[in-house]
C-alpha cells in the first residue's frame, strides 16, 4: 500500500510502530530502488536506514494523508544518494604515492543525474521491456542467456528489446526524460554499459 498510514499506524501509539509498518510495508521496494541506483547492496542498506531515521525524525509527513508515502520515502532516498555522491565528488581526492603524478578525480554530478534519468525513463517502461534491458544491456547477458533467464522465446525477447529501445528513445527525444543537465548542454543523457550507443 502507497498511501497514508494514519489507521493503521496510530494504532500502535508511537513513532516506533510507524517507522516498523512503513518499514513492513516499503522497506523492500525502498531497497531495491536504493540499490538500483547505488549498484551497491551495503550501500542501499545504509541508504534504506538513513531514509528510515529521517522519516522518524518527521512522522507528521507520513500521517498527514497527503500524498504517498512510498513516494516521499523514495524522493528522500534518492537526495540522499545524490548527497552521497556530490559530497564524494567535492572531497579533496587522496594523494598516493609521488606527489609529482596526483591522481585525478573526475566530476560525477554529471553521471548520477543521467543514471538517475535513465532509471526514471526505465520506470516509464513496461515491467516486461525493462526486464529484457536489464538482463541485455546492464548484466550483459546475450539474447539466448536472456530468453533462458525470463522463460521466453528468442525471438520475443529481440521484439521486446526494439520497441522498448524505440521507447526509451521518445522518453529522450521528447524532452519527457530529460534531466537539467541535457537541457543545459544539448547533449542525450549518457546511458550507462551498451545503452548509450543503442538509445542515442
């Protein structure tokens, strides 16, 4: 369930037994969508239990009836990941060795906003289209490892795999998936593994 918890909750009469029924209720599609955009499980774990302790910390969100729940739960988990990242990306990188050849540290703004705008183009797929991606295109599996992997034929997971690309490419041609960053430079959002070259 995705809506208020208001009945169910205030039963219980503390924020403990808030927090323990949206955890119940969303505690697995909260880690799941934390580990979608980390790649990371330990990471999502954290991710899941720095969510939880906010939402503690603001319980009047969760009993409010207005709006979801598991929305506002995931929002919260993805601006912390966000966080996560941009605080990593400013830290001063860690110089080994000879000071003559530090090592570089790359900008990865740029790279979590188009991960993120993958994955929210993704979403706007059919649960069928992305699993077909997913086992192509992001765990590298070839067509028959996928067709083995998802129960179906060869040749449905070829169909599936083009109409979900021609998809993915009006989510970006549109303008619908677009993240801040492409509008500013012009430029597709940089897929990750092999859908950069076949979406762009």
């Amino acid at each position: 369930m995705a809506g208020p918890l208001w009945p169910r909750a205030r039963r219980g009469g503390t924020d403990e037994a808030l927090i323990r029924t949206v955890y119940e209720e969303h505690g697995n599609a909260l880690l799941a969508y934390a580990t979608r955009l980390t790649g990371d499980r330990a990471t999502a774990e954290d991710v899941v239990q720095e969510t939880l302790i906010r939402a503690w910390r603001h319980t009047e969100v969760l009993v409010n009836g207005k709006g979801s729940v598991r929305g506002w739960l995931l929002t919260v988990a993805r601006n912390i990941i966000t966080d996560r990242y941009r605080a990593k990306a400013a830290r001063p990188p860690e110089v080994f060795g000879s000071a003559a050849a530090p090592p570089v540290e790359g900008d990865h703004a740029d790279a979590v906003v188009d991960t993120m705008t993958v994955l929210g183009a993704l979403d706007r797929l059919s649960p069928e289209h992305r699993d077909v991606l997913t086992e192509l295109y992001y765990r590298r599996r070839s067509v028959a490892e996928t067709a083995d992997r998802l129960g179906i034929p060869a040749g449905t997971v070829k169909s599936r795999s083009h109409y979900a690309l021609k998809a993915l490419r009006e989510v970006f041609t549109d303008g619908g998936g677009g993240s801040a960053g492409d509008r500013r430079s012009g430029r597709p959002p940089q897929q990750p593994g092999g859908l950069r070259e076949v979406v762009a």
